[in-house]
C-alpha cells in the first residue's frame, strides 16, 4: 500500500522525485504526522455533500485526506513549483482543483461561485503559511463567505491570541476580530519535529466556527474595529489615554465622565474589555459626536 503523503519517507520521496527545494520565505514546513492530520480532518467535520477550500496545500499532504473525505477540494498555492507535483501526485482523485494563486490576492466570492455552488457548506482546512497568518484569516472573515468553519494549523502563540478571553495579555484586536465573527476552540498543540523542515516554534490546530450572527450588535462594524485598533494602540496606556485620539485633549475631562456613565472605569486597559463593551464604548463615541 502506498503510505500517506504526510509520512516523512513519502514527502521524500516526492521532494527526491521532484527535485523540490523548500522555500523558508513562503513559509513552507510540510505536515509529516499523519495523527495530527486525524485531527485536523475530525475537526472540519467534512462529508461528501460538503467542500473544502485549502490555502497552501504544498505537496498535497492535507489535500490527499480532504480529497478522501469532503465532496470537492479546491486548493490554492501561490509556488508555481510545487503546482505539475500536485497534479501529479493528485491525479488520483477527480474531486480535486489545483488553482495557481496568491489567497490575499484571489477573488473568493467569485472562487466560491466557481468552484463549490450546490455544495450543502464549506470549510477552510489549511496548514497556513505563518508568514501570512493574520491578513488570511482577517479576509476570509471580512468577505462573510458562507463558511461553516475554519480550521487552520497556525503558531501557537497565535492560537493563542485567537482565543484569548478578556484580562490576559494576549487578548487583543485579534481576539475580538475573532470572536466577533466565530466561536474558536483549539483543537491541538503540534510540536515543531511533525514537520519538514522543522519549524523552531510550536503550532497549534484551532477551529473557528462561524456564527450565525455576531456575537455583539454594534452601530456600525467600521467604526467599532476603529474604536478597537485605537483602544489597544498603545498597551501600556489607559483606555482613556488611547480614546482620547477621538475626544481630542480638550474633551478629555468629558470623555472619561462619559465612560464612567456606561460603567467602564477609564483607568482600565483595553485587554480588560469585552466585546459587548466595546460596543457600548463604540455607541458612546457615536452618540457623543466624538466618532463620525
Ligand atoms: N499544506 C501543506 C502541508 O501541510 O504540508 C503545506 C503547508 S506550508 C506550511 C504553507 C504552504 O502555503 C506552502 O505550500 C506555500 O507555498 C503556500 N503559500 C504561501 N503563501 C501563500 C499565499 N499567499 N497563497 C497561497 N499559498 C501560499
């Protein structure tokens, strides 16, 4: 039987085969733990009525258990290199799509209309490339595809983030961007060594499911990841320190009154904050004539 292409012997046989050189500058570590790779597909929760879009599929580690379990693969990977190996390797499977693009560049919506209409939902699967982890989950957020879940390999530290709660110092506008859109749970921590080449840090496999709405109402969704960026700008200082970039040093005195009457001490950090209270930070702003 032929082994599981997240084998090391597999990944070097096709690297040997191939003449493949691993390119440190578009974060390529290769998935060789075929365990993690259970866990990362038991996650997705994927069945033949559902798609999958994965982002960097490299030699087609990942690709190769998707195209097993979901209905339709598309994978995206920007290294021209790597895209005759996994047509090769994934010749196989006639559910696969092998697409030569930058993800921060693609048009999704047109990709999703494209590659998975009739599917009954899709997930996002990926080992993401680290260099590029936040501006990737931050776009597939903003366009509100019609995602069931996310889950991605990414730097522990950067699980982490995702998941912070308030109070911690990992909280942060990541976190809230987050949150604000999925429910995470970390599925993993994944040590360097289930890599080729072995990343010097640890990662983590996380689950991001989607909601179905929000999990705050906010006025407006600019303005209130405006007020978040401008909160924690500057950690070490107050909230009311960093809020006055919208009071004006003038207005300051009124400003910290006017958090005190939502019930917010102006003294705390923005690390301290929940998402509901930023909203309300966000509808005093507003209302105050502080924020356009
Ligand atoms: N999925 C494979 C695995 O698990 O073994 C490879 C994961 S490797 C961490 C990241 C992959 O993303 C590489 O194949 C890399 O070439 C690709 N990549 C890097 N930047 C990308 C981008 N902007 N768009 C699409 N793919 C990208």
């Amino acid at each position: 039987m032929v082994k599981a292409i997240a084998t090391s012997s597999r990944t070097r046989d096709i690297i040997r085969k191939h003449r493949f050189t691993f390119k440190k500058s578009l974060g390529q570590n290769f998935l060789i733990n075929t365990d993690v790779l259970d866990q990362i597909i038991a996650a997705a929760g994927l069945d033949e009525t559902r798609g999958a879009l994965e982002i960097g599929p490299g030699i087609g580690s990942l690709t190769e258990r998707l195209a097993k379990e979901a209905g339709k693969v598309t994978a995206v990977e920007i290294d021209r290199r790597l895209i005759p190996i996994l047509q090769d390797v994934m010749s196989p499977y006639e559910n696969v799509s092998i697409v030569h693009s930058d993800i921060l560049k693609t048009d999704l919506q047109q990709l999703w209309q494209e590659q998975f209409s009739g599917l009954a939902g899709v997930s996002v699967v990926a080992n993401l490339p680290y260099y590029v982890t936040t501006p990737i989950i931050m776009k597939l957020l903003e366009e509100r595809l019609p995602l069931e879940n996310i889950v991605v390999m990414v730097q522990k530290e950067v699980a982490e983030r995702m998941a912070a709660k308030p109070g911690g110092k990992e909280f942060g506008s990541l976190s809230i961007a987050v949150q604000y859109y999925c429910e995470p749970e970390l599925i993993c921590i994944v040590p360097g060594k289930s890599f080729m080449p072995a990343p010097n840090v640890e990662s983590a496999v996380i689950k991001l499911k989607r909601r179905s709405e929000p999990a705050v109402i906010v006025p407006d969704e600019a303005k209130y990841f405006h007020v978040v960026q401008t909160s924690f700008s500057q950690r070490r200082k107050t909230l009311a320190n960093n809020l006055s970039a919208f009071s004006g040093k003038e207005r300051k005195g009124e400003l910290s009154e006017l958090l005190l009457g939502i019930g917010i001490q102006p003294e705390r950090r923005a690390e301290t904050l929940s998402l509901q209270e930023f909203a309300l930070v966000c509808e005093m702003l507003i209302k105050n004539g502080m924020l356009a």
